[in-house]
C-alpha cells in the first residue's frame, strides 16, 4: 500500500510513518496539500494521512475535481471528539490521534484501504485453486478470476502477486464498477493538462502507476464496450494513450480482472468484447462459494473473531460450538463477506466467556436480521433477570441481559441499528457494511424510525 503523509507536526508524523512502514506500507512525505497534488499527479497514492492543521475541507474538493478517489484520513495532536468529527466533517475517512499507536495505525490502514483479509483455506476445493494460482502466479499470462460476490476474488489476486516475479512492485486495484464510466478512461490511462474541465496538470492513471507490477481490474464486466476496446489495445501492444496526449507510453504490467458474472454469457449478449475476453481468460481461477467449502467457515470466522475483538480493544472470545454448528448451516448468500459481517457483529453483542448463538445474527427470508430465541448470551432477553443469571456469568452480564428483558426483538434491532450508526458518525454505507444488510434497507429502516420519531445520527454528527 501505497501511503503519502501532508504536513510536519513536530515529529509525530515522522512517527507515524516509521510505523506505517513497518507494517508494510511504501510512505512518502509532502509539507503541504499543493506538493501532495503534483505527488499524487506523478506517482499516486492510496491512502492520504493529513495534519489536521492543513485545510482539509478545501482539499477535498480539489481531489474531486481532478478525479482522485483517494481516502483520506486526518491526524492531529489529542483525542477530543469534536476535532474528530470536525475532521470528518471536513471529507476525511477517519481522526487519528497523535502521538501515534500502532495497532491503532494498523487497524485504520485496514479499515480505509479493504486490505484485511488474510488468504485463509482448509477446504480441499479452495486448496486445489490456490495450487493452482500459485502453480500460475510466476507467469506473465493475463489471469481471470470468477466467483460470486463476496467470495474473496481480490484477495486471490493479491495472492497471486505475492507469488508472483513482480510481488515486490506495485499492486494496484481498479473498481470498474464504482468509477462513473465517464471518468474511468481517465482514471485507467490519465490525462494530459487541459484535456477537459478540471485536467489542471497532467496526471498519470493507474496503468502507470502500476508499472513493473499487477494491475487488477476488479469486475470488469462493468466496463462500457468502448472503453474495451482502448483495453485490449493497452494490453495487447503495452501500450496507453493518456486521454487528450498525442504520444503513446509504454507499460510493463501484468493484468488480473475478476468478475461475478459469466462473461461468455455477457459476450454472446453483446455487453461484452469477445476478443478482450480471450485475451484476459488466458488462466481462469474460479474462487467457489463459501456454500461449496464448508471446511473453510470454521477457520475464517476464527480469524475475524480475533481480528475484530483487536480492532475494537474488547475481550477476545472463542466461537462456542454451538454457534459454530448455526454458523455451518447458513446458507451465506453473500459469502465471505456477509461472514465476516456477521462475526463483526457478534464480538461487538457477545458476553460471557464464548460467542454464542445468542450473538449471532442471521437474515429471515425476509432480510431482517434476526436473534436466536436460543441463544446463551447477553444479546439475547431472558424472561427474568433470575433466569438470565442461568446462562451468563458476572453481574456486568446480568445488568446487560436487564437492559434488554422486556423489549421486543424490534426495538432491540432499533438500538442496534442506531448505535451502529453512531459509531460510524452517521455514514450509511460504514453501518450498512457492519450491520450485514443492504444500503437499501438500513434507509428503510431509518426512514421508518424517522417516522415514529426517532433521532437518527447525521453524516458527520459527533458521537
């Protein structure tokens, strides 16, 4: 990861750098925003950590405006919270507070970049892919990877540069499906100055930035045709055309896509360039379901329980057999990535000394998430406080389960949904992702508590 720090706070960003490059991240330094604009145009960056001292409101326009979608997180002297959701305010993704903590700076890297999850497989059908992946990783043929959403595509990918002769050049990752179709030629090749509004000096896109490496195009069936077309011609002659230059540059990239469609499918349908296909499914690595490696739940959850009880600085706890077992017999529509939502969840409402049914929260047939009338833990009403004290140990649990008797399953999702949207101060998408339901449905949600009155968190709002 590739990680550019605005500003010179006394030595505590030098401080926070020694400790982003010790977890891995390649750092470089601008003493303003405008030195870390002509940056980003030459050499680009994934993450901006930025003193909170710099004008963070007007730099966030101007990464706008020259199509940079980039986050940024904003770091400054104290733990107040108002600084902090100022920050936020301003445009920044999240505050750290100086001096700097380490696992604090470990878990914000995560958390901004979606760089978290380890390559973690038991299962015999996902040890065959990845014997093959590695068998192929050290060639310079252009790899497909396919599988349902939420399957863990990116990480194979990753994977597969790690393996592979370029792992120590750049990775670079490219959503095809979230950068408007209008901007993504630009964003794929960059641009010269001038070449529309808002090109207000050359930049270079992520075909360069990937020089030497991997550039992975994640779902690419989402890319217009005619964009297809400047790809193929890219990959076939290494070579790009920066958009509004009269000169070619060449490139030497290794190419991954990933899809969660069936691209022969798209191809027959027109959506699709035949040619571009053949030329990028050279090998085809088909990550299976989660359904199709139950072997593999057991060890994922496992590493998310431990993962999100450090991110959170509680209690790490087991995964009680009986959970387990409810775990196993999901169907995870949304594969690992629901997964991953889910166990989120339960260490944040487990009590006791395990993660129990009681903590885990699954979808109806309706999509609503639902407890477990059964469950062995704090996150689920006993009829009396006596009989609460039969499952749970400590009177910290105790008055937990109290907080809970009476209430119906509906206003306990109620609470649920709204501190989850305080901790995120007030970002929809942020909440949606933790709580396991759509964006969609979590705007119902809160139009319908709106409705009865409730208080709904703001973007921005201080916690």
């Amino acid at each position: 990861m590739r990680l550019l720090i605005v500003g010179t706070l006394n030595g505590q960003l030098g401080a926070a750098s020694q400790i982003a490059i010790e977890r891995g991240a390649k750092v470089t330094h601008a003493p303003d925003i405008d030195t870390a604009l002509g940056t980003l145009r030459t050499r680009g960056a994934d993450l901006l950590m930025v003193e909170i001292s710099l004008d963070i409101p007007s730099l966030i326009p101007k990464l706008r405006a020259e199509h940079f979608s980039i986050p940024v997180v904003a770091c400054g002297i104290g733990t107040d919270p108002k600084i902090a959701a100022a920050a936020i305010r301003g445009g920044a993704k999240e505050y750290i507070p100086l001096p700097p903590d380490a696992e604090l700076i470990a878990a914000v890297l995560e958390a901004v970049t979606e760089d978290s999850q380890a390559f973690i497989y038991r299962d015999p059908i996902m040890k065959n892919v990845a014997a093959l992946a590695e068998q192929v990783a050290p060639s310079e043929a252009s790899i497909l990877i396919t599988g349902e959403s939420g399957t863990g595509k990116e990480v194979m990918a990753r994977f597969v540069h790690q393996k592979s002769r370029r792992a120590n050049k750049p990775f670079v990752a490219v959503n095809c499906a979230a950068i408007p179709e209008n901007l993504l030629e630009s964003e794929l090749f960059g641009h010269e100055k001038g070449a529309f509004t808002g090109a207000v000096a050359r930049r270079i896109g992520k075909f360069e930035e990937a020089d030497g490496g991997t550039l992975l195009l994640d779902e690419i069936s989402e890319m217009d045709v005619r964009l297809q077309a400047k790809l193929l011609r890219a990959i076939q002659e290494r070579q790009i055309d920066r958009v509004g230059g009269g000169k070619p540059v060449n490139v030497n990239i290794r190419i991954i896509a990933t899809s969660n469609r069936n691209l022969q499918e798209e191809v027959k349908a027109g959506n699709f360039r035949e040619d571009l296909f053949f030329r990028l499914n050279v090998v085809n690595l088909r990550v299976p379901s989660l359904r199709e490696r139950p072997a593999d739940i057991a060890a994922i959850a496992a590493h998310f329980a431990k993962k999100y009880a450090d991110i959170n600085q509680v209690e790490e706890r087991e995964i009680s057999p009986d959970a387990m077992k409810m775990l196993q017999a999901h169907h995870w529509q949304g594969n690992v990535r629901e997964l991953e939502n889910t166990i989120h969840r339960a260490v944040l409402l487990a009590s006791g000394d395990t993660i129990g049914t009681g903590a885990i929260l699954l979808p109806d047939a309706s999509g609503n998430l639902t407890f477990n009338a059964g469950g062995d833990t704090a996150a689920t009403a006993a009829p009396s406080g006596n009989a609460g004290a039969s499952v749970m140990d400590g009177a910290g649990d105790l008055e937990e389960a109290a907080s809970l008797v009476g209430k119906t399953v509906a206003e306990v999702e109620r609470e649920l949904i709204i501190d989850t949207l305080k901790h995120c101060l007030g970002n929809r998408t942020h909440a949606a992702n933790i709580l396991g339901i759509s964006i969609r449905t979590l705007r119902n949600k809160l139009n319908q508590y709106q409705t009865e009155g409730v208080s709904i968190p703001q973007p921005g709002a201080p916690v």
